[in-house]
C-alpha cells in the first residue's frame, strides 16, 4: 500500500518563498508520474504541476509557470515544490498525487498573507 506524506506547508506573506515535499512509502514504490494539486476554500481542487517521474519532463499550470519548480529524488521516492514570489492566491491545501494509480497525500496548509 503506497503512502503519500506532504510536509513544508506554512504561513508566509506575498513575495516569499516555500518548499513542499512529498513523500512515498511503500512496497516497491513505482509510478508514471507525480503531481501537485491545491484546493482553496470553497474552490474545487485544481492542477499546479508534474512530473514524469523517469525522465522528469515538467507541466505547470498557466498561473504558477515561472515561479514554481516541480522536482523530484526517484532514487528515495520524494517529490519537491519550490515556490517563489508567493502570492495571497496562492493560499490553499497542497496535495500531492500518484499518477495513475490516484493515491492522494494526506495535504498541506498553504497560507499567503498580503
């Protein structure tokens, strides 16, 4: 059974910066891809990034490309978001998810202050 434990989440104000993790745990941990994935309140859960965990080919969604990073350790199954130039919109819980298989991370509080 794999496990996904995201952790780096905090209260930051506008134009700082922060870095999530995502952690896999579990037998023989293998996966197409990872991504990110935020929900803020009242709002569904959207996109923000991924990446193939291979070959490490990168996607963003159109509101974060330029100040977040997707990375990832394959070698310790571990999973990395750098944010920069932080904004209040930014504020959500941040999830991390396995792709295809579907299993979701547990989420971490993001919170932006203006």
């Amino acid at each position: 059974q794999v496990q996904l434990v995201e952790s780096g989440g905090g209260l930051v104000q506008a134009g700082g910066s922060l870095r999530l993790s995502c952690a896999a745990s579990g037998r023989a941990f293998s996966t197409y891809s990872m991504g990110w994935f935020r929900q803020a309140p009242g709002k569904e859960r959207e996109f923000v990034a991924s990446i193939t965990w291979n070959i490490g080919h990168t996607y963003y969604s159109d509101s974060v490309k330029g100040r977040f990073t997707i990375s990832r350790d394959s070698a310790n199954n571990k999973m990395y978001l750098q944010m920069n130039s932080l904004k209040p919109e930014d504020t959500g819980v941040y999830y991390c998810k396995a792709i295809p298989s579907g299993v979701w991370g547990q989420g971490t509080q993001v919170t932006v202050s203006s």
